[in-house]
C-alpha cells in the first residue's frame, strides 16, 4: 500500500485534469474561447478603482453584488473577485469590485453599506494591504469558531 501512494506524491491530479480537458478540446485551427466578461475588462483602457466589499454570506454572487451597484445607478462596474477558501472553494465572504470611475467607487463606499445583502450589511473600503488583512483575519477567526464548535446553538 505504502509504495501505491509513494507514486501519487509527485503527481498533481489538477494539472492531470487541466492539461488533459484543454488538449482534448482545443483544436489547432480555432483561437481559445474567452468568456465575455473578460473580453470587456481586457480591453477597457481607462481608470480602474477597486474597493472591497466585505461582510457578505457565503452564498453571495457576484449577480447579486452587480444588482446592488447598478441599483446604485452605477453603471461602470468593471469586473467582481471573490476571494475563496482554498480547501473547499466557499467564498470567505468578502470580495474585490473595480469600477470605471472616482465617483463610482464613491457612490458605492458611501451607498452600498445601507444596502441589506442576505441579511448582512456589507463593509465597503478602498483597496488596501491594511483592508485585505482585516478581511483575511475576519475570515479565519471565522473559520476557527466554526470548527471550535463556535457556531453551534447553546442548548438551555
């Protein structure tokens, strides 16, 4: 059994699956596929703002996030990053928008946290170091009271 296993150490089953899906459907004469949405942040050329947008549930999209700014008569939303657990691929609740505009990525700091979005409040701030930790620290101490037993309901 031990030397079965040994054999597996060196080989990364994601890439196995990678590189035989995109060999198997590409054909030589096609150019790749790209989704629309990157069609559209690639080859816009003006301003770029990006904000985070935290204190979101697991389940958020980014259809809901897109409903939201545009409700917000915001209508140069250029591309939404959710940032997810490695493990388990969950959204660790909070994500990156970039907006055309200064005046964009205002409206949505100073308008967005009124909004209710599956029953949290979203935090908004400017794209920092000092915000992605903030986020990055929320999401473990999320994690680790989960597996604590933390999110369990006190029995009376």
């Amino acid at each position: 059994m031990q030397q079965d296993s040994s054999d597996f150490q060196d080989t990364d089953l994601y890439d196995d699956v990678i590189i035989s899906q995109s060999s198997e459907n590409r054909r030589t004469d096609e150019p790749p596929k790209v989704s629309p949405a990157r069609t559209s942040t690639s080859s816009y050329s003006g301003k770029r703002v990006a904000i985070y947008v935290g204190n979101l549930t697991w389940w958020t999209t980014d259809q809901d996030l897109t409903d939201i700014i545009s409700g917000l008569g915001v209508h140069d939303l250029l591309e939404i990053k959710f940032y997810e657990n490695r493990v388990n691929g969950q959204s660790k609740g909070f994500a990156t928008v970039v907006l055309g505009s200064d005046s964009s990525s205002r409206k949505v700091m100073d308008y967005m946290p009124k909004k209710e979005i599956h029953g949290q409040i979203p935090v908004v701030t400017p794209c920092s170091r000092q915000a992605l930790n903030q986020f990055e620290m929320q999401a473990r101490k999320g994690d680790n009271s989960m597996q604590n037993g933390g999110g369990q309901c006190k029995r009376f």
